[in-house]
C-alpha cells in the first residue's frame, strides 16, 4: 500500500525538522540519558517534536501529567491523536515516556 501525499509530507517534514533541531537529551541525577527517550523519539517525536516541543502536535513540555492519564491518553487517543497500542508503546515504555518529559521540564529555566 503507497502511502497517501499527505502521510509523505508529514514524514518528511518531521525528518527535516529533526535535523535542524536536534533532540534535547533529558539526563538523570548521574547524567546518563533517560530511558524513555527511545520510546519517545520514536513513537511520539514524529508529531510532538524534538524534547516535546509541539512542532505538529500539542507542546508537552512543561510536563504535569500522571502515569495513569498519559497511559489512557495513549490508550484511548485524543482529538487528532490516534490511539497506540500496546505492541507499537508497552506500558512500561509510557511510563518511561512520562519521567523522559518530566526530567526535559525539570531542566527547563
């Protein structure tokens, strides 16, 4: 199945915006990276933008959400976003997502 001229575009401009903006790189206490930003780049980057920025999609940052209603959020979908299952994002992942975006806003000013 080829892709519709809108799905291309919107690949395409997510690659582009991504090179021209690198993602922000949330750390632990340690300075290693958070384990959830795999997941994010590659379930939700696509719309909501490097570090949650909200190039395509909602801005997520500053983050003040629980577990359980991203968990619902993702889920269930909202407005324009889909719902993910739990083959593509597993629960884990959510809430490794969920501490991702709350250490990118701890690091905010």
């Amino acid at each position: 199945m080829k892709p519709s001229g809108w799905a291309v575009a919107l690949i395409t401009s997510a690659v582009i915006l991504t090179a021209a903006h690198p993602p922000a790189v949330a750390q632990d206490a340690k300075g290693s990276k958070s384990s959830g930003q795999p997941a994010y780049d590659r379930v939700c980057q696509i719309c909501h933008g490097p570090g949650g920025r909200g190039d395509g999609a909602p801005r997520l940052i500053p983050f003040d959400r629980s577990y359980e209603e991203l968990l619902a959020i993702v889920r269930d979908g909202r407005g324009e976003m889909p719902p993910i299952s739990e083959r593509r994002l597993k629960d884990e992942e959510v809430a490794q997502v969920v501490e991702y975006l709350k250490s990118l806003s701890a690091a905010q000013p």
